[in-house]
C-alpha cells in the first residue's frame, strides 16, 4: 500500500492529472468572477477546501517527484528552482490567506476615520487601523463630452505616530502605510465621499514574490543549464544537419509565408482609407512633432500615435498603414473612420448585448438611430461597483468606454497637445479642441483653423 502510494505521488501522470484539475478550478472560478464577482469566486473556490487540498498536493507531487528521479544529484538546478518557485508561490498564497486582511475605507469629504470595513462571509466586521485618514478633498475627472469618468483621485490627511502626511491616491498611484495598501476604488453618487480598498499583506506578498523571482531564475537556468533539456536539445541540432532538415526549414517558411499572406487581408472600407494615405515620409515629419501628454511629459507625435493606435487597434499598424499614417488620416477622415470597424472588442458578450461587430466594432456602432450612447446605463453600474465586485463584462465594458472616448476626442481635436502658450506659468500646451480663450485672438484663430 506505501509502495503504491509512493508510485502514484512520484508519477508524471499525477502531475499532468493535478495540473489539469488545477486549470480547471481557475478556469470555474474565472466564469464564477464574471457572472457573480470576485467575492464569489474566492468563497466558492480560490478559498474552498478542496482547493487547498489540491495545491496541498500539488506540493507533495513536486516534492516526490524530484526525490524520485534524483534532481539535485544529476544538477538539474532549473528543475528544481522552478518547482521550489511554485512551492513558495503556493506557501505565498496560504501566509496571504491566514495573515492577510482585506477591507474597505469609505470617507466623506471633511471626515476622518480608522475604522476598515472587513466582509466575513454574510457579515461585515470592523478592524481598527493604527493610524487615522482624513478625507481633504475628492476631484472626478470626466472625459471631455462624456458623462463617463477619465479619472478619481482622493487627497488624504494621513495621522500616524504624531505625524500629518499629506498624501495623493489614485489610479496607479498606490498609498503605503505601516504596511497597509490604499486603492482607489470608487466614489459615492454625489462625489463627496471616496471608497479606498485596503489590503495589508506584507508577509504573504513577499513570499509571493520571492517565488516569482525564483521563477524566473529557475526557467532562465531551465534553458541555459548545461544540463537542461534545451541545450541537450541545441547540441544535437548542431549535429544534425541533414537533407530531410534543411527541406523542414524550408517548409516551415513556406507555411508562414502563407500565414502571413492571409493575414494581411483587408476589409473594404480600410481599403478606402489605405488609397488615400499619406505618404510615409510626410508621415513621419509630421510624426518628429513635440507634443506634450496629459501628464505633462513631452514627446514625439509618433510616441504618442503609437501609443493611442495601440490602445485602439491592439496593434502597431492597421493594415498597411503606421501610427503615423493612421492619426493623419483619422484627423483627416473621421467621417471615414467613424464607420470602420477596427476599434479592438475581445469580449464576445458585449458584442451581443449591444449588437457590435465581434473581434472588432465602430466608433459609430455604440450610438443608437436618436444618437444615444449605448453604453451609458451599465457603465454607470459598473463605476457605482468596487473593482473587487466587476465581473468581465464590467471590465471589458470600461475599457471599451475609454477607447470610444479616445476616439471621440480625437477627431475633435483634442488630446493631441501641439501647440505651446508663451509665457505660460504651468508650461502648459494645447490642443485644437481645447478652450482657446487663453490665447489672443489672432494665435487663437490660427490654432483652430490649422488641423482642417
């Protein structure tokens, strides 16, 4: 009985069978995260039992398994920092578990609080923090046009060991103390008040990415390890140079040529588009412009045609034409590109809740036959959520909302900062589409006529 346990624990096939139950759980708890939200998914399986007893013996599998087949006496050093890295990810994932804490922060402009709301199951309890935070003020930012927000942001008084910190949160912009996290995550209806999502994990968040890194470590030596699968594999193609290869080789080419020929099929209307485009030279003068970011930072027009390309098309290039090329022609077609399908959709749902094309929609396609936005009533839904509550469609939703707001400042020629006001105290630059006023009236005409 020993003997046979001892054969299954220490099987390959163990493993592959663990591996895919494993995937399978995630895969659950993803579709669980979509339709009910993340709170869901961890009751119902990221924290279940029996989870815990799969990566339990996913551990003892690994564990077995280099004991068996002798890893460190044959240096198999890849192999065995990578299997130790998924030993301490997973012991990451239990310290986060039993020591972590998870809450919530709601604030009021002019309050102060260091109460965290901490949901246990169907009940809420509440964790008193080691310092006090203080709502000063909180700024929405909407799109310009829009009803939907571009960005939140909370400035806080933090009181902590007699001390006053004033401090900033907002998207990307994390705030630290006495080793709990602040998220911006939402905001109350009337915008007075913030909600900030708290996490404090510093014992299980540094064993994670002590694994991570071992991770890397462990797959770097995987393939360049003398005695790695890899390198055996290189020495003998180095060997190896017959005939039958070189014809391989050849096919192998001959099968991405012709990947890469139907690749590069066009729609109609993007033919339309590619007929009339600017030269590639004249596009890349125009592309060695300075422009200024939102953020202040300055840089070529092509940084910045590169960047909105990929936030809209997922991609470098839109068929034939570069980020150069397609800005020039988006300002100067919008008609044109209003009704091209090329804006990025992944999300298949949405596509069919709001009748969109799938893979890839039209800025014009999330306006109903009054002008209406689509969108507008579940984006809301999804903003009045906390991050940790949207499900998929939430999320792809918000990002299928920034990209139309894109767009749409775009061809109303915003967002692409050219144009410098002397003697400006802020160094601040505009755009075409920007409130002109701060200019005199002559700089302010020629701003405004020189994109058409």
């Amino acid at each position: 009985m020993k003997a046979t346990l001892e054969r299954i624990l220490s099987s390959f096939i163990t493993t592959i069978v663990l591996l895919l139950i494993y995937g399978f759980g995630l895969a659950v708890a993803t579709f669980i995260e979509k339709y009910h939200g993340t709170a869901a998914a961890k009751a119902m399986v990221y924290y279940s039992p029996l989870f815990f007893l799969l990566q339990f013996l996913l551990v003892v599998n690994f564990l077995f398994v280099a004991i068996k087949f002798q890893y460190c006496k044959l240096h198999r050093w890849g192999i065995m920092v990578t299997h130790t890295a998924f030993i301490i990810i997973l012991l990451g994932a239990l310290t986060s578990f039993v020591l972590g804490e998870e809450g919530i922060l709601h604030i009021r402009e002019g309050e102060s609080t260091d109460q965290l709301a901490v949901r246990q199951g169907d009940r809420t309890t509440f964790h008193t923090l080691p310092f006090t935070v203080e709502l000063v003020k909180f700024t929405l930012t909407r799109y310009p046009g829009s009803a939907s927000p571009s960005s939140y942001e909370s400035e806080v008084l933090v009181h902590v060991d007699g001390t006053t910190r004033n401090e900033r949160i907002f998207m990307n912009n994390v705030l630290d103390v006495k080793g709990y996290r602040f998220f911006q995550a939402s905001y109350d209806p009337d915008e007075r008040g913030t909600v900030l999502s708290v996490n404090r994990d510093v014992a299980g968040r540094n064993i994670t990415y002590t694994g991570y890194l071992m991770l890397v470590i462990g797959l770097i030596l995987a393939l360049t390890g003398k005695n790695s699968r890899f390198m055996t594999l290189s020495r003998r193609l180095k060997e190896l140079r017959t005939v039958a290869q070189s014809a391989t080789v050849v096919l192998v080419l001959l099968a991405l040529s012709v990947s890469a020929s139907v690749k590069g099929e066009t729609s109609p209307m993007l033919d339309i588009v590619q007929k009339y485009a600017v030269p590639t030279e004249h596009a890349a003068k125009f592309g060695a412009l300075p422009v200024q970011s939102h953020s202040g930072r300055m840089m070529p027009v092509n940084t910045f045609s590169s960047e909105v390309l990929r936030k809209l098309h997922k991609a470098e290039k839109i068929g034939n034409l570069d980020s150069d090329q397609f800005l020039l022609s988006l300002l100067a077609m919008p008609d044109m590109w209003m009704r091209l399908p090329f804006i990025a959709l992944s999300n298949k749902e949405l596509a069919n809740y709001y009748d969109l094309t799938d893979g890839e929609c039209a800025y014009i396609q999330v306006f109903d036959s009054n002008g209406n936005y689509k969108l507008q009533e579940k984006l809301e839904e999804a903003y009045n959520k906390i991050p940790a509550e949207r499900n998929r469609f939430d999320k792809d939703l918000l990002k299928l909302d920034e990209q139309i707001n894109i767009f749409h400042q775009l061809i109303n020629y915003q967002m692409l900062n050219l144009f410098p006001k002397e003697n400006d105290p802020n160094h601040k630059w505009y755009a075409a589409g920007d409130d002109l006023s701060v200019f005199s009236g002559k700089d302010s005409m020629f701003i405004f006529h020189i994109m058409t």
